[in-house]
C-alpha cells in the first residue's frame, strides 16, 4: 500500500470507550476521517454521527466494509462479538484495532491470530495502559536495567463500581473483574518484564455482590526465572476513591506509579528519585488512548510493526483461561 495522506476509520461500537476517548481524540488527528459507525442502537448512532460528523452510518459491519476506502475499524463492542466482527474484517482485508480483551477465550484469541496472519492483516489490541507515560517510563527502568533482576510485581486496581453491564454477563464479556481490570495488569506485567516465560498460574474468585461474574479476584503468575506478580482487582469496592497500583522490586531497585517514582539503591539505602512530571489519572488516561489511536493510525499509513499484537494477546489469554481454571479446580496451573 503506499502512503495514504488520510486515513478512513470506520467505528463498530459507540458505547462509553468510544464517546469518551475513541471519538474525541480520532476527531482531532489531521491525518485521520471517522469515515463510518455502526451501533446496535441506530438512532444512537445517528445522533454521533451528527456531532462527530461522520458521512455514513451503517446498519451493520457487512455495509460498513462495503464502503469505499475503508482504511481500518475499531471494534469497541462487547467481547462476544469480537471473533465474529475481526475475522470478519480480517477477510475484507482491512487493519483492526480491538478493543480489550482480543476475544473471550485463548481458543477465540488464535482464530483471530491464525486468519490476521494468513490475511497478512494488521491486527492491534487496545492495551492502551501501555501507552501511559508512567508505564512507559518503568519499561525504560527496566529495559535499562536500573532495577536489577526483577523479584516481584504486585499490581492492584480496584474500582468503587462498574457502570456497564454487559460486563457483568459472562456470556458477554468472557468473565467479571479478572477480565475487565485483571487482564490488562497481566498484559502489563508481561510487556513490562519482557515476556518473560510463565510457569504456573493460580487464582482466587469471589462473588460479593453479583453472583453471575466474580467481582473481586487475587491471581498470581510464577515466571520460569522465580519472580512472581500478583494481581488484585475488584468492582464495588467500599471507598470513596478507585486505586491503581504497580509496584516493581529488582535486585538494585524499585519502582512505583500514582505517582511514578523510582527508588535506586546506594549501599543499604533506596533513594526516591521522584518523575517531576505529574499527570492526573485521567489526563494520563485520556493521553494513553490519543498515543494508542496515533500508534494505529501511524502502522496503516507507514506499514511498521504494531506494539501489542495478536501474537502478545495469546500469552496474555492463555494466562487468563488458566487463571478460570486454576479457580474452578482450587489448584495451581502449569502453564505449557
């Protein structure tokens, strides 16, 4: 493909992610036209399409690949729609960025791999925690090896409530708080330590408040090198506040986010040495997604290698099936 000057998006899903980031940050790139959208709910739709200015509203995803000059889709739907909507673009031969997770299950996970590489289409999933600047700061800590060797990760996120529904539909969403918060821990555990190999999973779940999906989980991952990371995550939490955390331990070091400092050892002695460039959550949130749309955009227009890819999305989804598992069976899960 040569180089376009813009790029034509089409949207499929125009629920909460897509009002609040997709759409505002797409209509502010110069090299960018939200070309088309699609969305259960048409008169919904409509309404986007006037603000935004969207020239098509289509009534679903066979019409939307129908049109002329589609350079790309996001698809921002509930998770069981995935499989079905990327291999459909896929095979209409146009790049996909999926919002997270890339599909319910592993097995869903490698069709969508399996047809991106045999289509040799871009496929991207929308891990956009790897685009914040503190995220991206610890990876350089890390690659740069001012840690050390790294021993332990712990990682937290806990929500005082869940808005969207679905999410608490299994047969929707692939799962409860481990899917929607837990995953993209695990993703960034993985990335942040090079994709190291994992040994064993286990996972704990528990279903306070809706008995359909579990809304408070603790999961832990045993690298084959001996570090560890934990993972807790929860909806309805009893707080007045959401909490984020990741925290890194090497041997020579640590580092932490909200607010990103690194601790560097001299002697006995860590010492803070403290990122001067304080971000609120949501600026670094809404800044993460304008980075991750720009990524996408920029591998379409150029044709490089995408960050977060289909081949990245297997490993995180085979750790999250083994983490279902490991709590259905009350045991550890090798991981092959």
């Amino acid at each position: 493909m040569s180089k376009l000057n813009i790029v034509n998006i089409g949207l499929i899903g125009a629920g909460e992610v897509a009002q609040n980031f997709h759409l505002p940050v797409l209509k502010n790139l110069q090299n960018v036209k939200i070309f088309g959208i699609v969305d259960r709910k048409v008169t919904n739709a409509k309404i986007i399409a006037q603000k935004f200015n969207i020239p098509n509203v289509c009534v679903d995803v066979d019409e939307l690949l129908l049109l002329p000059d589609l350079h790309g889709v996001i698809i921002a739907t509930p998770t069981s729609l995935h499989t079905e909507i990327a291999l459909k673009c896929i095979n209409a031969g146009i790049a996909v960025l999926i919002e997270k997770p890339i599909a319910p299950t592993y097995q869903e996970a490698l069709q969508i791999h399996n047809a991106s590489v045999e289509k040799n289409v871009k496929v991207m999933v929308g891990m956009n925690q790897r685009f914040r600047y503190d995220a991206r700061m610890m990876k350089n800590y890390v690659q740069n090896n001012e840690l050390g060797d790294l021993m332990y990760i712990k990682s937290g996120w806990l929500q005082k409530k869940n808005k969207q529904e679905w999410k608490t539909q299994s047969e929707k969403s692939g799962g409860g708080v481990l899917m929607d918060l837990g995953l993209s821990m695990v993703d960034s555990m993985l990335w942040i330590n090079n994709f190291e190999e994992v040994h064993s999973v286990s996972a704990n779940l528990y279903h306070r408040v809706s008995g359909k999906v579990e809304d408070l989980a603790v999961a832990t991952i045993n690298f084959q090198n001996g570090s560890v990371g934990i993972i807790e995550c929860a909806w309805a939490i009893f707080s007045y506040q959401t909490n984020y955390n990741f925290n890194i331990y090497g041997r020579n070091g640590s580092a932490q986010v909200n607010p990103l400092q690194l601790f560097k050892s001299d002697g006995d002695i860590l010492k803070p040495q403290v990122q001067p460039d304080k971000l609120s959550n949501l600026t670094e949130l809404t800044k993460s997604f304008e980075m991750q749309l720009k990524h996408f955009v920029s591998s379409i227009q150029h044709n490089f290698k995408l960050i977060s890819n289909t081949e990245e999305a297997l490993k995180v989804m085979k750790i999250m099936d083994g983490f279902y598992q490991s709590a259905r069976l009350g045991k550890e899960i090798i991981i092959d």
